[in-house]
C-alpha cells in the first residue's frame, strides 16, 4: 500500500471526525502505548488508527486491516474484502440509542456476505472512521 492511501485515509478521518478521549492517530510520539498489540501486526503492516480501551477491547486500523477486539474475542478483516459500511442500526436501538452522535457501533459486510459489529467512541472518532471505512469500501465496490 503506497503512502498516498495512507494519508488519504488519515486526511478523511481528520476532516471527516478526528481523534477523541480513546481514539488516536498512531504517531512516532504514542506508539510505544499501542505496542504490545502491534505484535498481532504482519509484516510490512503499519498501524494508522486507535481505539483503546484496554486489552481487551479495541479496533486498530492499519493500512491492510482492521484488528478488533471485544471482551477478548478478536476479529481480522482486510481492508480489500470490505465490501459495505453502515451504522449498526438495530444494535443500537437495542441497547435505546436513537440519537446518532451518541452511535458507537459500525457493521462491516465483507465479500463472502459475513458481518461483523465493531464498536467505536461515540462522536467525532465514530464519524471519522466510519468515512474511512466507507471510503475504503467505495473504492473496493468500483474495481
């Protein structure tokens, strides 16, 4: 993946949304807090985006994949086989949230039809990954 992706993705999240209380763009100066998940990394992989929570439970954008875990249980996705976006509606209505600037939650559809539920910071952090998802699922839609 050339750098010209990765600072178009970093660019949307910025404009779209940006960092929060949990959610940080990786740099130089606050990759030593993420280090211990970068081992889940391959090699030539570089992180981009955070959600921190603890161990347990964070989402990790890099320029190849999604790396999430809820609870413990992780979940891989590559950025080429996400084919669709959207707020996880039902889920969060489910827990009586109707207001979207409170959303945490994005469903991510892959090719094979599976889904996958991920959850974010609520706000300008939700936003800003969610435009970069739905960007990048844009992008592998019109190959």
């Amino acid at each position: 993946m050339n750098s010209d992706k990765l600072s178009t993705y970093i660019s949307i999240f910025k404009r779209k949304g940006g960092e929060g209380l949990y959610t940080k763009i990786i740099k130089e100066s606050n990759e030593r807090d993420y280090s211990s998940l970068f081992s889940q990394l391959e090699e030539k992989e570089k992180p981009l985006l955070i959600y921190f929570i603890n161990l347990l439970n964070w989402f990790m954008l890099t320029n190849n994949r999604i790396l999430m875990s809820e609870e413990g249980k992780s979940i891989f996705l590559y950025l080429t086989d996400i084919t669709e976006v959207r707020p996880a509606l039902q889920e969060e209505m489910n827990e009586g949230i109707v207001d979207k600037r409170k959303f945490t939650k994005l469903k991510i559809k892959i090719k094979n039809g599976k889904s996958f539920v991920s959850k974010l910071e609520e706000g300008q952090p939700y936003q800003g990954i969610y435009q970069v998802l739905h960007f990048i699922a844009n992008n592998n839609n019109s190959r």
